[in-house]
C-alpha cells in the first residue's frame, strides 16, 4: 500500500521531542497528530483512526505498554502498527514493549536521516520478531507488572477517597462553625434591637442614655462579630483564588509586633497570660504590605492564646536571618500539636480537635474560630514569598509541651528566604 499522506499518531509527553518528530513526519507529507499522555493519545486514536502509532514508553499515568495492551483490545486497532520510541534501552525494555503488543521497537534520539524510512517501513508491514520463549517469558512479566501497576492504581484511589471524605467531614465541620459563629453575634443583633424597639414603644418619651448606650454596644458587638466572620471567609477565598492584592511598602516590625500586642492585651490580662515581646528595633525594614502581616502574626498569636492554658506564657521574638530574612517566632506553652497535624493545621477549615468542644469566645482556653486563621496566615506569608511552619513534640493538656511558629520573611519581597 501507498504510504503517501498517512495518518501518524505520536503519544510522548515531551514537547521538544513531539515537535521534532512532527515536523520531520510532516515535510515528508504525513499526517501527524500529537498526544501528551496516554488517555488523549487513546481518545485521539478512536478519533483519527491513525495508520501508524509512535509512541514512548515512560509516559505519565499509564506507560506506553499499558497503553498498546488497551489500544489492542479496540476494535480496528489490533492490525495497527503500535511502535515504540524510546530513550529506555534497559535490558529487556525491547522484549516487553512487543509482548505487550507493540509492532516495532526504536530508540531516542531519533537519527533525523534515517527516521523516515523506519516509519516507512513499518507502515509497509515490517515487524520485530519475538521467540515462543521470548514471547511467553516477556508476556507473563508485563502481566505481573499490569496488576502490580493496578494494585498501586488502587491503593492511589483508595488513598484519594479517604482525602475526599476527610475534605467533606472538615467542610462539614466548617458550615457548622459559620452557623455557630454567625448565630451568636444574630443572637445579639437581634436581642438588642428587639430591646431597642420596646424603649421606643414605651410610652415614657424619654429614653435613658446609658440605656440607649447599653443597647448600641450590644448591636456593636454583634456586628463587630459577623464582620470578622465574613472577613475572614473572604480572605480564604481570595487567598485559594490567587486575589490577594498587596500593598507594598516599608514594614517596621516594631510597629506590626506592638500593635499585636495591643490587640491582645486585654485578654492576656483577663486569663492571666504573660505575653513577652522582644525588642524589634534593631530588625531590618521589610518592604511588604504592613496590615497584611499584622493580620497573619495576630492569626498565629491568637491561635497561641487559644491553645495555652490560663496562666500560662506566649514569647514573640526575632532575628537577623543573614541579613536575607527575618524570623519572627512566636512560642507559647500551650497544650502542643501532634507531629503527624503538623502540616494539616495550615489547611483550610481545619481545626483541631472536636467540633463538639466549640465555644463561642474566639479568645477562651481552646475557644472557637472558623479554623481559618493559620491558613489565612500562611497564604499572607507566602503571598509575601516566606514560609510558616510549626514545631512541638507532642499534644498533652497536662504536661503542655507547648509549640514554636516561625515566621520566615524576606527582606525585599522577590527574594527567597534562605533554609534554616
């Protein structure tokens, strides 16, 4: 038969390669398609009913043999040279690819003189030859290697689906605590104004101004309340969107840290916490967007006050990371974290712990929140090119091992942040 004008399936995930191979094929009048892994190349296959198919064999998801033994099993296709092209020139690889099925067997680099009439031909009907003993032998070690392949598929997919489950607990869990979260504060906005519209209706026609006071911090409180909820969903949002926008500027970490302290004084006094600070003066300037960072520092701090008991100590310090970084970290000594939750904790709507024991005071021994804190946090921090991770040796609520954040940042923001 004429070869004149015929149609070349090439399956290879590397573009350099697919695109010398298609354009030798083509100056000399074939009709070439490309696939980069093995489904688009089987898909492409039905489509175009090529009369010829190249393809590698080290390929991502299913390699190439796996590939030729479903091609093989699809009407139209067991006649089809199927020929492998392939850099693997391992012991054996050739025999495997035939008994899988494959026609021919050429390696990489293609000798660009040379390749044409290879494909030529094979699409003429010349094949690579196996013995019975060669077949059989070859045959029955591709059979083992597709159930091990497919053990691995399994093991993968069961591995998935317990990922999944555990993504739909957490965002079970998670619309619980919005509900939670929200209905406190709707409690009180409606409460307050439920009590503002009986002042009004009273037939006296004055009304108190501490009263009228009362009622507005109450209806303030819960809107504070809601706003913080809402704000936060939308951080998580933009952070997973890639929206974050960043106002860059000069950061002076004795600011950012003092202002954090601010924030938790109050409560710190309240539960007897001792929040120590270390002096920041000597830090560098960080170009960075100042209100950003407050906010990722604030989520990991009160994260610590959450986790360590009354009484108990949270440490903020920093330093000099070879004039590269600073690290800011942040120590307590709370009920810890275990090793294998480590990484978990920076996850979206994960929290630690049951959602049973949630409580309504974000700022009260393991008190409640969204878990969104320590993922809006590290976004922010990677936002700014730096890292966040954790350490502690355990979870124990009577010894209280305690746990160490650190917060890695550049100094300039294209930088990055060097190990330690």
């Amino acid at each position: 038969m004429s070869d004149k004008g015929a149609r070349i399936l090439y399956i290879e995930d590397d573009h350099a390669s697919r695109r010398l191979v298609e354009r030798v094929l083509t100056s000399r009048g074939y009709e070439v398609y490309v696939a980069s892994e093995g489904l688009e190349g089987i898909n492409l296959a039905r489509e175009k009913s090529p009369e010829l198919i190249l393809m590698d064999i080290n390929l991502p998801n299913m390699d190439g043999r796996e590939i030729t033994t479903r091609l093989r099993s699809l009407p139209n296709f067991s006649n089809v040279p199927i020929v492998a092209l392939t850099a693997n020139i391992s012991p054996g690889s050739r025999e495997l690819a035939l008994a899988a099925g494959c026609t021919g067997f050429m390696t990489k680099p293609i000798d660009v003189a040379t390749f044409p009439s290879d494909v030529q031909r094979f699409l003429q009907g010349a094949s690579d030859k196996l013995t019975a003993d060669e077949r059989s032998q070859h045959l029955e070690l591709h059979a083992q290697n597709l159930v091990e392949r497919l053990e691995n598929k399994v093991r993968e997919l069961r591995s998935a689906n317990k990922r999944l489950m555990e993504l739909d607990s957490l965002k079970s869990d998670f619309i619980v605590l919005v509900s939670h979260e929200l209905r406190t504060p709707l409690t009180l906005v409606s409460g307050y104004s439920h009590l503002l519209a009986e002042q009004v209706n009273n037939k006296n026609d004055l009304i108190p101004a501490q009263s009228i006071a009362g009622i507005a911090e109450g209806l303030q409180s819960g809107v504070t309340r809601m706003q913080e909820v809402i704000n936060e969903i939308i951080s998580v949002v933009r952070i997973s969107s890639g929206t974050l926008d960043l106002s860059l500027g000069p950061v002076r970490l004795t600011k950012v840290i003092g202002d954090v302290a601010d924030t938790f004084k109050d409560v710190c006094a309240k539960r007897n916490l001792t929040f120590i600070v270390d002096d920041f003066s000597e830090m560098p300037l960080l170009q960075g967007d100042g209100r950003r960072l407050q906010a990722a520092i604030e989520h990991v701090v009160g994260n610590a006050v959450k986790y360590t008991p009354d009484g108990g100590s949270i440490s903020v310090m920093g330093r000099n990371v070879k004039d590269k970084a600073v690290d800011i970290i942040i120590q307590d000594t709370g009920i810890g974290i275990p090793v294998d939750e480590q990484r978990r904790i920076f996850e979206q709507f994960y929290t630690l712990g049951a959602i049973e024991h949630h409580s309504t005071s974000k700022s009260a021994f393991q008190g409640g929140g969204l878990g969104l804190g320590l993922a809006i946090a590290k976004g922010i921090i990677e936002a700014h090119n730096g890292r966040i991770w954790v350490e502690s040796d355990r979870r124990d609520a009577d010894t209280l091992p305690g746990s160490i954040f650190h917060i890695l940042l550049p100094i300039q923001p294209g930088d990055t942040p060097p190990m330690i």
